[in-house]
C-alpha cells in the first residue's frame, strides 16, 4: 500500500519535472527521504522496529525510488523522441528492454563494489546512502534528532521565501565539500558565461553548450569512478592496496596537479561556450 500510495504521487512528480525542466533538476533524493520518513513512521505506529522492519522500509523506498527515476528517464526520453520524431512504441519497447538489461549490470556493479570495499568506507563513502540508513535507523529505533530535523525545516522555509531553492541547498550541505566544491565552482562559471553575454539569445546558446558539455563530464566521471573502485576493489581482493592506483605516486604534487586539472577543465569549458557568441 505504501509503494503504490508513494510511487503514485513521486512517479507524477518526477515526469512532470523533468518534462519541464530536465532530467538534472529530478529530485529522487528528497523524494525517496520523504518515502523512508513516512514508512518509517508507520511502522514504528505498527511495532514493526526491528531488522525487518529497517528491511522492510528500505526496500519500499527503493521501489518508489527506482520508479521515480524510471519515470523521469521516460519522459526525458519520450520528449527527445517527440522532438526528433521518433514512434512512441518503438521507444516504449526500447526503454523496457533498457530496464531489464540495466537492472542485471547494476546490481552486478553494486555487488561488486559491496564485496571489494563495503558502502560507507573510505574508498566508497555513498554520503546520500548513508543519509538514508540514518532516517531510517532513527526513526525506528527512536533517537532520530529531531530538533536538527526541525531547524533544517525552518530553513528550508526560510530558504523558500527568499526565492532559494531549498533542495540544491539541502544537498550541498550533507555532501561531502570534495563534491560540491566542483559544483560550486561550474555554477560561478555558469553565471559568468551567461553575464557576460552580449544578449538573451547569446546567453541562452552558452547555456545550452554548457550544459551538453557538463553533461558529457558528469557521464564521464561516472564510467571513470565506476572502472577506478573496480579497479581498487579487484586490487583489495587480490590482498593489495586500493590506494596503488590512486595519487600517491604524486606525493605532494598531488594538490597541484589536481588544481591544473581543474584549471584545464574550466578552461575548456569557456572556450567552447564562448564560441556561441
């Protein structure tokens, strides 16, 4: 009852907002929190607080998870086709083809990256993963801090009325600073890109180029750190050290390097916006 009352209104939620804005601006985090926080609390109501309780919980909040972000992949998808003049069945029978091949290799993946270094660890933090445990643990057993809960909700509110959006807020406060000092950084080159265009039409194309290109960045920083914990966790299996094929062989050039790197990214990035005009 729980999945099907959640997926309904989440599934709704995530078409429409990425069918308005994109599928970038999904917001399948808060959604599934907001799933975990309400089953949670009935089954604490029920008595339901132990392993299978957790259990039990986690697994309705991926279910509604997983068919939110299903549900704003498809419209993302079915609006590109519309655009391009694609046939919807045609689509419809690739996306479900698409699910079950990705449900095989993900859980591959994951199965993976638990047995090689285990979620929550040094190699592989999953803050958002662990967000989640610790609603779920503290609602069941009882020592969730709601006091912190509260003032988030305050400021959020608060967040709300002065024109911020209060989820890029929330996320950028429990992710890790390793995460979202990039994220800050391609927001300022963003703005600056778009300020300093001579028009609206102008500012409009840089944003379309940048966001195609940061796009093939996050894509790439995805395959690349799922193909380095493989790496690391083939390494740890085989009684070596992950961390070989990271940066120590740098040693304190590692920061400088880094810095460059960073640098050269930025680089390309105004580069290829600016050609727009």
């Amino acid at each position: 009852v729980l999945v099907v009352f959640c997926a309904f209104f989440f599934v709704t939620v995530s078409s429409r907002i990425v069918g308005l804005v994109g599928v970038t601006s999904n917001p399948t985090s808060g959604m599934t929190i907001a799933t975990l926080l309400l089953t949670a609390t009935v089954f604490l109501l029920l008595g339901w607080t132990g392993d299978m309780g957790k259990a039990g919980a986690l697994t309705v909040g991926c279910v509604v998870a997983i068919a939110a972000s299903i549900a704003g992949d498809t419209s993302q998808d079915l609006k590109t086709g519309f655009l391009l003049g694609a046939t919807p069945r045609q689509q419809q029978l690739g996306e479900l083809l698409g699910v079950l091949t990705s449900a095989v290799f993900v859980c591959m993946t994951v199965m993976f990256l638990a047995k090689a270094s285990g979620f929550g660890t040094e190699e592989l933090p999953a803050p958002q993963a662990t967000l989640m445990k610790l609603v779920i643990e503290g609602v069941l057993d009882r020592n969730l801090p709601w006091t912190f809960v509260g003032i988030g909700a305050v400021i959020a509110v608060i967040c709300e009325l002065v024109k911020i959006p209060s989820l890029p807020f929330a996320v950028g406060v429990y992710l890790p600073v390793s995460t979202m000092v990039p994220v800050a950084l391609g927001g300022m080159l963003r703005w600056w890109a778009e300020k300093s265009a001579k028009s609206k039409d102008v500012a409009a194309s840089r944003r379309e180029g940048g966001i195609l290109f940061g796009s093939g960045m996050v894509g790439g920083e995805g395959l690349l750190g799922v193909g380095i914990a493989g790496a690391a966790g083939y390494a740890r299996l085989q009684g070596g050290s992950p961390w070989s094929i990271g940066y120590a062989w740098a040693g304190a050039l590692a920061p400088a390097l880094a810095a460059l790197a960073l640098l050269a990214l930025a680089a390309m990035f105004w580069r290829l916006v600016t050609r727009r005009g």
